[in-house]
C-alpha cells in the first residue's frame, strides 16, 4: 500500500522466527545490541566517535526485522526532513566554508538510522507489554552488572590491549553509561511499586556514588524526583547530604566550577559548547552551520585553548559540541533553539504523567511508559552530556516518536479523535 503518508510492506513469512521476535529473550538481546553496540565499537576499536557502531546497530536490527515486521514509512514527512536539511547546509555553506562529503556521509547514515528506527518502532508496536517489560527488566539488571564489573576494575582490554581511563564497558566513559542507564531506571521505577521501587532507586544512588561520576548522578535525580514520593526525595536528600559530609567533593565541585579559572576539563567541555553556540551565531547570523558541521572550521573558544594547554595538543568534543544543545544550536541557529525549546516542552509534560503513573494518580497506560522514559530521560543527554546524532539512545529517541506515532495512527481508527487527543496531546 503506497501513498502521500506511508509505504507498507511485508517481506517473506517464517512463522518460528515471528514467535521468536515476541519473546522476552529476543526483545532483550535487540534492545541490548541498540543501546551497546554503538559504544562497544568506539571502546574496542578506539574511535572517538560512535558513528560506526550505530551504523553496525542499525544494519543488524534491520536485518533482523525486515523479513517479518512490516515496513510503514511516513514518505511526505521523511521528504520534508532531507528537504529541510539539504535547504538549510546550502544555505550555510554560502556563509561558512563547509564540508560537502561530511554533510553527504552523515545524511546517509541518519536515513539509514531513520529507515532502521521504523523497523524497531513498527515491531515494539506489535510487542505485548508484559515482553517489553520483562526484556527491559533484564537489561537493568544488566546494566547493574556492568558498573559493578567497573567498580571492581574488571572491564576487558580493547584491541591495542588499553584499558580507558574510566572504562565501564561497554562504554568507554561513565557519562556514556548514564545516557543509558537513565531511562532503564525510569521506566524501572514509574512501573515498580512500594519497596521494589525503593530498592531500585538505593541501587541508582549506589551506583551513582560508587562511580563518583555527575553525569549518572544528575540521571538519578532526574528519575527520583519524577517517581519518588515527596517523603522519599527527603530521605534520599538526607541520605545525600550525610554522605557528601564523609565524602571528598572535589570531584563534584570541580565539575561544578564554570568559572573563568577553573581547569577541570569535563567544566571545560561545558563552557566551551556554550562558546561553540556563541561563535557560530556570530559567523552566521543566527543561522546555524549546517548538518554535522561543528567544528569543520576553527572555532572561537577561549575554554578550547585551555584545554589544548591541559592536553598537551589533544581536542576534546569539538564535534558534539559535549551536550547535545550545544551541537543542535550550532548547528542549526535559531532552528536549533526552537527544536530544543519544542524538546523541553515535550519532555516536561511527559515527565508529569510518568510522575502521576508512578504515583498511582493515574492509571498508567503501560505500553507508553517505555517510549516516555527514553524520550524524558535523553533530557540529560540534551542538557548535560551529549555524544553527537549517532548513539544507541539517539535511535530509541527516534524510535519512541515514531512507537507514538504509529500508535496514534491505530487509536484514529478505533476510537475518537477526540480521545486520541486526549492521549497523545
């Protein structure tokens, strides 16, 4: 069936697989290989970034779904996507020198990351909650594991026999294990109850504590103060507070210090992404330098050259910006701002019903509690610690608005638009 609004297919039968791919087990290892495989090739093959691993995600899970999942794709809204991207690079290129082969190579790659995430959506649509749920439950568990491996220092060597700094594989940093970890304990705690909730959200600070690292931190907090109970959020205050009074705080306050003086390279990354969206207003009015095109120019950046000194030569984010509203304002200008303003917005408002569910002041709709975790908790993705377009978590971004959206195409034809409205406003 083909129209101005959507493609669909099918490819081929096989009547085992299809029962296969509604299993926990299946649902488990596919969202496992999203959200790891894009880090696991940056940590194992020593890249600094994780385009290639999301290509690799993106091939596999195609694969696995295209020979039973059928295929719907929004033809108009996808046209008007590479539409706006092509009339906006052209654009800028008139204003900036830019690189045309860049541009080119990632617009391929976010199709084929675009073509991949409805495979994924169209198939979490057909998944029975009840698999979903378990799959994810196993993933936390997983997640668990990992950083207790990190805190033991038992993480495996990559391929020229290094360990990082900071491992915690797959992950080649603990600010990349957060992006992930947050919105499995999200979705974790809005659907847990009484101390089964209490018992993930000790095991989210613990971790968070142990790891010493901000960024899971301020993940944590996001997910205790939209599923804990006001009595709760005290005594975890509580809890904070005394530990931070038998705790060596440099740390944190180091990361803390966004002053003119400070020398701690993670503060450095954040002011030099807010130097990053000053200069590149300025070079194009307001305009943005186009798709992928941070840094492909010398960029004005007083934190830049500090952290050239500290590193003796060596750049650090200078491509993702080192949070994602960073790259997208850069990016994009005035466009970016408003994508970011929409985003906040959205995910405020989910964030409300996700805190009403977990508080049983409303009745959860269980099949929307997955897809609104992963879009409120890319928040901190957004607004603290970013890792540029191509990332498991960017993929289940994409992926959890386009589970709502084919999901808003089933409730239009078997309810009133009025109730769907109601839904999905």
């Amino acid at each position: 069936m083909m129209n101005a609004i959507t493609i669909e297919s099918s490819v081929g039968t096989a009547t085992g697989y299809q029962r296969f791919i509604r299993t926990p087990l299946f649902a488990a290892l596919l969202l496992g290989i999203i959200l790891a495989t894009p880090s696991a090739a940056s940590y194992l093959f020593l890249t600094s970034s994780q385009a290639v691993g999301t290509a690799v995600m993106a091939a596999v899970a195609s694969l696995l779904l295209a020979p039973v999942v059928r295929f719907r794709i929004r033809v108009f809204a996808m046209v008007i996507l590479v539409a706006a991207i092509f009339g906006h690079f052209f654009v800028a290129r008139y204003m900036i020198p830019a690189s045309t082969g860049r541009f080119a190579s990632s617009l391929v790659l976010l199709l084929g990351v675009i073509l991949a995430a409805h495979f994924v959506a169209q198939w979490l649509v057909e998944l029975p909650d009840t698999v979903l749920q378990r799959a994810l439950h196993w993933l936390r568990i997983g997640m668990v594991l990992v950083a207790i491996l990190s805190i033991l220092h038992l993480e495996p060597r990559r391929f020229d026999l290094s360990v990082p700094e900071k491992a915690i594989f797959p992950f080649t940093e603990h600010s990349h294990f957060a992006l992930v970890f947050t919105p499995l304990l999200l979705d974790g705690c809005v659907r847990a109850r009484g101390w089964r909730r209490s018992v993930w959200l000790v095991v989210g600070l613990l971790i968070a504590l142990l790891l010493q690292n901000l960024t899971v931190l301020i993940g944590f907090a996001l997910v205790a103060l939209i599923t804990a109970p006001l009595w709760q959020i005290v005594i975890l205050t509580i809890v904070i507070a005394g530990a931070a009074l038998s705790m060596d705080l440099t740390y944190y306050l180091s990361r803390l210090d966004l002053s003119a003086d400070t020398t701690n390279l993670s503060a450095l990354v954040y002011i030099q992404g807010y130097e990053f969206m000053i200069d590149s207003f300025d070079l194009t009015s307001g305009w943005g330098m186009g798709f992928q095109q941070l840094s492909v120019i010398p960029m004005k950046s007083l934190a830049s050259n500090v952290i050239y000194a500290i590193t003796r030569g060596d750049s650090l984010n200078v491509y993702d910006g080192g949070f994602g509203v960073s790259k997208i304002v850069s990016e994009f200008g005035v466009f970016g701002i408003g994508m970011t303003l929409y985003f906040a917005v959205l995910a405020s408002r989910l964030a409300l019903r996700l805190r009403k569910a977990a508080l049983g002041k409303a009745a959860p709709n269980l099949s929307m509690i997955a897809p609104y975790s992963f879009i409120v908790g890319f928040a901190v993705e957004m607004f603290v610690r970013g890792v540029g377009y191509f990332s498991g978590t960017v993929f289940m971004l994409v992926v959890a608005y386009l589970f709502l959206e084919f999901r808003r195409d089933r409730t239009r034809l078997s309810a009133p638009v009025t109730q769907d409205r109601e839904q999905f406003a």
